[in-house]
C-alpha cells in the first residue's frame, strides 16, 4: 500500500511540475494548497532534494522546483525514494533483495513467484508515469489547484 509520505510527496511534485523552470514555491504554499501537513512536508521535500529530484533557493526570492525537467521524473522514483522498494516482499524486489528466512526453495516458491509479478507490473506502470505526463492529466481533468497555478503562472510572465 502506498504510505501517506508517498501521497504527499507526489502532491508536492505535482504542484511544482507545473511551475515554469524558473520559479519557486516556498513549503507554506505547497503545503497549503496541496492540504499537506507543513512540518512533514519539509522533511519529504529534504530528502526528494537530498536525491536530485528537487533544488531549493533561501531568501526572498527562495523556495523549491524540479531539479530537473518533469518528463525525466517519473512516479516510481519518487516511490522509491519515500517508501523504498516497490516490491512487497524482500525476495520479489530487484535492487534490495533478501533470502526469505522461511523459504525451503526459492526456484519454486509460489508466493515469490507471484510477488514478483506484481513487483514487475507496478513497476512498469510507476517507471513509465512521469510527473509531466500526470500534471497534463490533472489539469485536463480540472484539478482547482492546477486551474489556479495556470492562471496565476500566465498572469505572472
């Protein structure tokens, strides 16, 4: 199950994946907008920049965007880095696999087996939805939030 971390972390990306490259968005409004509880928040968006997703400028003019452009991030890294692996089992997941200690033969475990295949097409979808892909969506669909950035981003140039 996605954890809240991984909600809010999403929002968060969303919202800035639809900012133009040289803006910023301080947490307060991030937080606000995207109804994200602050003090959390920062925290999320501290470890998104620790891994190269997100840059941060101090000072008036301050605040976060994308560290680099919206089509090259895509859900399943922002997943991995809030929740860790996708897999729901250590011997399904490919990057931290672990030896069940249970297991009497792994070739021939079903629930390994099964796991995996889960593992393998929640990452194929998650890889391939990157945040400009899901931003164009939301605001397709009319998200409020995504509405008003538009306008306020256009009023703004």
């Amino acid at each position: 199950m996605l954890t809240q971390r991984s909600k809010y972390a999403l929002r968060a990306m969303l919202m800035l994946a639809t900012l133009p490259p040289d803006k910023r968005l301080i947490v307060s409004t991030i937080a606000t907008e995207r109804k994200v509880p602050r003090k959390f928040l920062e925290e999320i968006l501290l470890d998104l920049k620790q891994h190269g997703l997100l840059a941060s400028q101090r000072g008036k003019t301050g605040g976060y965007r994308l560290a680099k452009p919206a089509d090259q991030i895509t859900f399943g890294e922002i997943i991995r880095i809030t929740d860790g692996p996708l897999a729901l089992i250590a011997c399904a997941s490919l990057n931290s696999y672990e030896r069940c200690d249970d297991c009497e033969d792994e070739k021939v475990c079903a629930i390994r087996k099964t796991m995996r295949a889960v593992r393998d097409v929640t990452a194929d979808i998650l890889d391939t939805v990157t945040l400009a892909q899901a931003a164009r969506d939301e605001q397709k669909q009319g998200s409020e939030p995504a509405r008003k950035r538009t306008i306020l981003s256009k009023s703004n140039s």
